[in-house]
C-alpha cells in the first residue's frame, strides 16, 4: 500500500514536469510566429507603398559615375527608389561605419549588380541618422551618397 503511493506520487511529478516544458516550448514557438508575421507584414508594407519620397539615379545622364542627386533628406518611414540609369553596372551597399546605430548595413544594402537600365531597388528607412552608401563596382571613382533620415 505504502509502495503504491509513493510510485503513483512519482508518476504526477513527472507528469507536472512534462507539462511545463510543453508550455515553455510553446511559448517559444509562439514568438517566433510572431516575429515571422512582423517580418512579413514590414514587407508587405514596404511594397504596397506607391510613392516615393525620392528617386536616386544610379549613373547621371552623360555616364558620370555617381548618384544623383548624391545627398539627399527624407523624413523617417519613407522610401527612396534607386533606378538603375547609364555606366552600369552598379549596387547599393551602406558603409557599415557611417549609419545609425543598430542599423543592419546587409539587411539594407542591394548588392546583386544592377545591369540593365531602369532596374530599381527601393529602401524604406525608419531610423534617423545619416546613411552613407557607395557603389562596389564604382567605389574607386567616388561613386557613393548620403542619405539623411529625419
Ligand atoms: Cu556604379
């Protein structure tokens, strides 16, 4: 009789103990979905935006190798559009030494080559600072910009 109660008593306590790894687990997976659905109502956004606070051409209209125009301030949450334009090919890449902090330079930067006039890429920027970018391919030639976010 003693025996029994101590084996069933045993038995609730792993019982308990497999409930509460459930739950943490669960939880666990519950904020990962979460941050999913972030991720992906943030992109959703980004591309239901028509307007652009900004068009940058990459590559002035006589082949001069630069942006234009090469500064320029928009105001915070809004989206700038890059146009691929003449000596290209060229790319989107933010010097990770000259935004704002906490800013991710890869999840923002386009580094694949831009090759064929008109193609664009688009940046939404939400945190103010000033962000400095340059073109990879055209670095050497003072191809680079500066984008100030209010
Ligand atoms: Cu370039």
């Amino acid at each position: 009789m003693s025996a029994f109660t101590t084996s069933f008593t045993g038995v609730r306590v792993v019982s308990k103990t497999t409930v509460a790894k459930k739950t943490v687990s669960t939880k666990a997976c519950a904020s990962m979905d979460f941050k999913k659905a972030a991720v992906i109502a943030a992109t959703t956004l980004a591309m239901s935006s028509p307007a652009f606070a900004a068009t940058i051409k990459l590559g002035g209209d006589n082949g001069e190798l630069g942006f234009f125009p090469p500064s320029i301030t928009v105001k915070a949450g809004e989206t700038i559009e890059f146009v691929n334009n003449k000596a290209f090919p060229h790319n989107v890449v933010f010097d990770e030494d000259n935004v704002p902090a906490g800013v991710n330079v890869d999840a923002i930067s386009h580094e694949d080559y831009l090759n064929g006039p008109g193609e664009k890429v688009t940046n939404k920027f939400d945190t103010p600072g000033t962000y400095g970018y340059y073109c990879e391919p055209h670095q050497g030639a003072g191809m680079a910009g500066t984008i100030i976010v209010q």
